[in-house]
C-alpha cells in the first residue's frame, strides 16, 4: 500500500497518551504533534532521538496534521508503527487472493462477530469448504538481529482471542492467526513468552487444537509498505 502522501523525516521527542507524539521536523526544526495509530506498547520503537518519518495530511475533519507511520533503523530498514495498515492490506490481498493458503476463497468479510462478543478481522468462505477464520495481528518487537517476536506487552485480549480461535477449529473451522512482522529486518519469528507466558501457552494450546499459523514479512520504504515473503517460524 502507497502513503497516500509523501513522508517527511522526523526526530521523536516523546511519545505519550498512546496515541500522541511530539516530534521535531527535519526540514524546519519545528515541533509538531502527530498521531500514533498504535495502541501498544512499541517496545524498542519509541526512544527520543530516534528518526521517524510522518505522514501530513490537510484533512479539516482530523485534529492533528501528522501522523507518524515509520521507524527510520538507519540502514536501510525500517519498521511501520500504524496498527491499521497490517487489515487494509490483507484485505487486499485477500481478495486478490495473493495469499497461497487461503487463496481459495472467494469472499472475504471483515469484522464478523464470533465467540464471546468478540469479531474476527476475516470470515472467508467457498462453497463446498470449510469457513476460515482469519484473526490478524501486526509484529513490530525485534530484540535480537533478524528476529521479529510477539506480544511486546502483555495482551489478555489475544490469550482470549486465541482460545476462541482453538473453539472455532473444535468446531470444524479453519481457525488462522496471520502476523504480519511490519519490519524489514526480520527473517524470523517466535512467541515473547517471557513478556506473555499466558500468550505464549494459549497459542501453543490453539495450535495443539488444530490453529494454523501463518507469517509474512513486509518491505517497507517511505513510499510504501507491500507485503513481502513468509517467514520461519520458530517453535
């Protein structure tokens, strides 16, 4: 998916509230505050100094006039902070069916209310198979070269969303959990079970009960983030 508009490079002052950063701008030296579309905890992705690039936009109805979209590592790499992206981007793909082990499926829905009062990010569906159910979640923590890892803090809604999924397979379904490691660094991928023991074990639960468990990697550049090739998954 391309930026709709062209990225202007940045230095973090802080981030704060979550969704808040001040920043500084390269071109001007002015500080401005942008909005972070990342409720978690970007571990490692959230240090003063560090060199972000920021999407403007002129849009009357939003309150801020930036919001940050990447981590600039400095050599090339760089990794997406914008939580929303990782859906719009599967749903495209999803219905271009660009994605070998679910590109039997004819029709994607999103937000599809399932379990406990919860909704899967994607219901597929073909005549003649089994329902898919496909819950996304984006991966930005790498704490070793090479390595993308999730959670990056502790998540109860994930451990919840993980059993519900395991239920689903119970049920005949195919229950998919699709991560997208929105870093260009990583060639790998695990669990954080030391920052989420409970994560950790109710994927290896999920999985015992029959989840699939799928990983792509991105390629990312001020540009444009597009998705890139699977990764290994480490157990």
């Amino acid at each position: 998916m391309r930026f709709q508009t062209q990225l202007v490079p940045a230095r973090l002052v802080r981030r704060y509230k979550r969704f808040l950063a001040d920043c500084v701008l390269e071109d001007s030296g002015r500080e401005v505050t942008a909005h972070c579309a990342n409720p978690g905890s970007m571990l490692g992705l959230a240090e003063p100094g560090m060199r972000i690039w920021l999407e403007p936009n002129d849009d009357p109805r939003r309150k801020l006039d930036y919001g940050w979209r990447l981590v600039d590592h400095g050599n090339g790499h760089f990794t997406g902070v914008d939580t929303s992206l990782p859906n719009r981007a599967l749903r495209a793909a999803l219905l271009a069916r660009e994605i070998p082990q679910l590109s039997c499926y004819g029709n994607v829905r999103p937000e599809v209310k399932y379990g406990n009062g919860s909704r899967i990010d994607f219901l597929l569906s073909e005549t003649g198979m089994p329902d898919a159910y496909v819950e996304v979640k984006s991966a930005t923590l790498s704490r070793q070269p090479g390595l993308a890892e999730f959670p990056d803090s502790v998540t109860a809604r994930g451990a919840r969303h993980l059993n519900e999924l395991a239920e689903v397979s119970a049920r005949g379904h195919r229950a998919v959990l699709l991560y997208l490691v929105q870093r260009s660094d990583c060639t790998r991928f695990s669990m954080a079970g030391d920052i989420d023991p409970t994560y950790a074990a109710a994927w290896a639960d999920a999985r015992a009960a029959g989840l699939e468990t799928l990983v792509i990697g991105t390629d990312i550049s001020p540009e444009a983030v597009r998705l890139g090739a699977p990764l290994a998954l480490l157990d």
